[in-house]
C-alpha cells in the first residue's frame, strides 16, 4: 500500500484570491469579503462603503416625522 503524504500549505505564500476595489489590499481565500456591484471589499471597507452608501437616510432619533 502506498502512503501519500499531504503537504500543507503556506498561508504565507498564497496568492490573493482578489484585489479589494477601494485599498487595493489582497483578499485570501477564506477571508470574508464582500461583492458589491461587480467589485470586491475586504472585511474592513466594507463596513465604511456601506455606512457611507447609507447616510442620505441617517437622521436623528428627534427628526422622525409621525
């Protein structure tokens, strides 16, 4: 019986997966990112471009109208 011995990979050395649209950092297999429009973000914009997509509906607690 022959034995194959599975080499474990160096996260280290790995290629990105993909490219984020907005800091240009790589994004890794197996990391959390985000799809957009056809454009990636990594965890970290992700959170940004979204808080800022959403502010033409950010008011104050006071400025609900009834």
């Amino acid at each position: 019986m022959r034995r194959i011995h599975k080499r474990h990979r160096d996260p280290q050395r790995a290629f990105p997966a993909a490219e984020c649209a907005l800091c240009g950092g790589a994004v890794y297999r197996g990391e959390i990112c985000w799809r957009m429009w056809g454009r990636v973000l990594c965890g970290a914009c992700a959170g940004t471009w979204m808080a800022n997509e959403a502010a033409l509906w950010r008011m104050s607690a006071g400025e609900v109208a009834r």
